[in-house]
C-alpha cells in the first residue's frame, strides 16, 4: 500500500482526535470560566456583606451618642418638680424606650447581634481598649438610667439623683470615648474595602 494511501486512512483518524482534543479543551475552559465566576460572585457577595454590617456598627456607634444625650435630658426633665404629670409620664416613657435601644446597641457593638446584622467586636487591640475605657462611664450611666427610669415624684427620686453637673460630666466623657470608638470601627472597615481593591 502506498503510503499516500496511509496518510488518507488515517486522516478521519486524526481528525476525530483533533475535534475530541478540542470539545476536551472547550469543556475545560468552559468549566474554569464557570468556577472562576462562581469565586468570584461568592468573593463579591462576602465583600457586599460585610459592607452592610459595617455602615450598620457605624451607624448604631454614631446613634449611641445621640441616645445617651437624649437620656440625660429625659433624666434632667424629670428631675423637674414643676412638670405636669402628662409630661412626666411621656417623658419616662421615651427614657425607658431610649434606654433598651443604647443597652441594646452597646451589647451588639461589643459582643454582635445577628438580629441588628452586627458581627461579633473585630479583633483589634485599640478598639477593644476603647470598649474597656467606655465600660465604666456607661455603668454610672446605665445606674443613673435605671433609678431614673424607676423615678417617683417624691422627694427621694430627686434627692437621690447625682448633682447635674455630675451627670453632664459622666455624658460628655462618654460621648468622648463613643466618638473615638466610632471612628475607630471607621478605620478598620475603610482599611478593609482598601484591601479588596
């Protein structure tokens, strides 16, 4: 047989080797492209989220100062001998309901609370510092809350209250502090969208 004959048979031969090596090849980069976007999409979405519980700790970090401000006025209010009893009453009513909301969005920003989408505190030794300098302030505070939150128009409630300027003092120290704990939970979320690009 000549061998121009061989090379003829063996051309379908080839040729079907060729279009399986290729539909192999094919398969191949189909199936990478397709892993490659699922890590990505999966990369993505983990980014997403932690985006979103992060403008949330920012945000409950920043509402807790505008809270503890609130509570002081409540507390002042109702100190006043002169309020009607209609407004003592709204009054103890909104220092009750300012009241859970600053407890509850001081434990979710440092131990995590899945219902208000806030992960556990993150790991850094600055931030955990500041939660450790603000933990007594907010401890007078949260006392002070309480006994005002149980406030009778009688002349314990008022003489047991802390002077004024006391309870100013207690406040604006801890505005302080929540301020830099605010700013810090900033840096370290900035840093992190820093590091993803």
């Amino acid at each position: 047989m000549p061998a121009a004959e061989l090379v003829s048979e063996n051309r379908p031969f080839r040729d079907r080797l060729t279009i399986r090596g290729l539909r192999l090849f094919y398969i191949t980069a189909l199936m990478s492209i397709g892993v490659l976007s699922a890590t990505g999409g999966w990369i993505l979405n983990r980014a997403i989220q932690k985006q979103s519980s992060a403008s949330r700790v920012v945000n409950i970090s920043g509402r807790q100062r505008m809270l503890s401000q609130r509570l002081v006025k409540w507390s002042l209010l109702l100190a006043d001998a002169s309020a009607t009893p209609d407004q003592f009453r709204n009054w103890n009513q909104s220092l009750r309901e300012d009241r859970f909301a600053w407890i509850r969005g001081h434990r979710a920003l440092k131990y995590g609370d899945p219902d208000l989408g806030i992960p556990p505190l993150v790991s850094d030794p600055a931030l955990r510092n500041l939660f450790e300098e603000v933990e007594p302030l907010f401890g007078a505070l949260q006392h002070h809350y309480n006994n005002a939150d149980r406030a009778l128009r009688s002349s314990v409630f008022h003489n047991a209250q802390p002077p004024k300027a006391e309870l100013l003092q207690l406040e604006a120290d801890y505005v302080v502090l929540m301020d830099a704990i605010t700013f810090r939970f900033d840096e370290i979320y900035a840093s992190q969208i820093e590091s993803l690009q």
